[in-house]
C-alpha cells in the first residue's frame, strides 16, 4: 500500500512539474525542413519561401485568447510584414479542419500548418506537455532567405510578437 502510494505522489509530481524542453535551432543554424498541411489542406515546407524573410511562429491552440491574440496581431500587421519582404506561417498541433475554422472565423489572410504528428514542434524544440497534454510552447523563429535562423523569439507576447519581428526585419535588413 506505501508503495502505491509513493508511485501516486511521484506520477503527481511529474504531471505537474515544469516540462523539460529540447534544444531546437538557434541562430545561424540551417531552420529544420519540414511539410505539413495548411488550412486548405496545401502542403507546405520552408522551401516554398526559400528567397523571403519567414515568419514561423508556433502556438499553442487554436480559438484560446492567447492564440486569438496573436494571429489577429500578425492578421492585422499582414501588409507591413510583407511590405518588408517576409511572409508569415502559424504552427499548432491541431488538426486541419481546426485550422480552416480558426482561419475562416478570424480571417487569416496566411497559412496555419497542423502538426498533428508533433514532428517539427519537436525539430524545434517546441513541443512540451502538461498533464498528458501536448502542445506548442509559444515561440517564433525568424528565418532568412536562405533558410537559416535569423531570430529566436521565447516567452513571446501574443500583442508584442508582430512588432518585435517587425522591428528585428528592418535592423536585419539593414545590416546585411
């Protein structure tokens, strides 16, 4: 009986315990290939931006606050990040018909891409899991036209990240 109950506290503990991320890409690092379906169920991959700025961003779930914030942010800021030459992909780990509502409802004018598999949150290192619940840590990576990481963006705020990458495009771009 102690014993079970040792194993109940220790399988409590581990369920609410800090997740353990892995390391993904950092900066200079080639961005991980991948290809994954969009919202309109398109198959898409970084190479299908090889030449442009990318704006990959994960997030954790599609219609939370959080998650609404951010794509409506990057929604609304669209024109000025293609202005600067970027273009801009979602990542999450729902489903396809998850993204084409969550698209449709909020008017996401660029692709949300289901990695319902967890591969490249994972190749990222930002897949991470709490109570038996998987997901994307909320995390945008910058990637350059030649498909290395030019950015690394943690602990993002959902109304900040748009103007944060925003801002780092044009110190980049004028560095180089």
């Amino acid at each position: 009986m102690r014993r079970l109950a040792r194993l109940v506290i220790l399988s409590l503990l581990c369920a609410f315990a800090a997740p353990v991320f892995a390391a993904g890409p950092q900066v200079g690092q080639a961005a991980p290939a991948f290809r994954l379906q969009d919202q309109a169920g398109h198959w898409r991959s970084p190479a299908d931006y090889h030449g442009h700025w990318l704006v990959l961003y994960f997030y954790p779930k599609d219609f939370t606050p959080g998650c609404t914030t951010e794509v409506c942010t990057f929604r609304d800021d669209i024109a000025k990040l293609r202005q600067a030459g970027a273009d801009v992909v979602g990542v999450s780990l729902d489903d396809v018909k998850s993204h084409a509502e969550f698209a449709e409802k909020y008017h996401v004018p660029f692709p949300l891409l289901s990695d319902a598999e967890r591969t490249v949150a994972t190749a990222y290192g930002v897949l991470t899991s709490r109570m038996g619940m998987h997901y994307a840590r909320r995390t945008t990576f910058l990637i350059d036209p030649q498909g290395h990481i030019a950015k690394v963006y943690t602990d993002v705020d959902p109304e900040k990240n748009s103007a944060q990458v925003l801002a780092d495009l044009a110190t980049l771009k004028a560095a180089s």
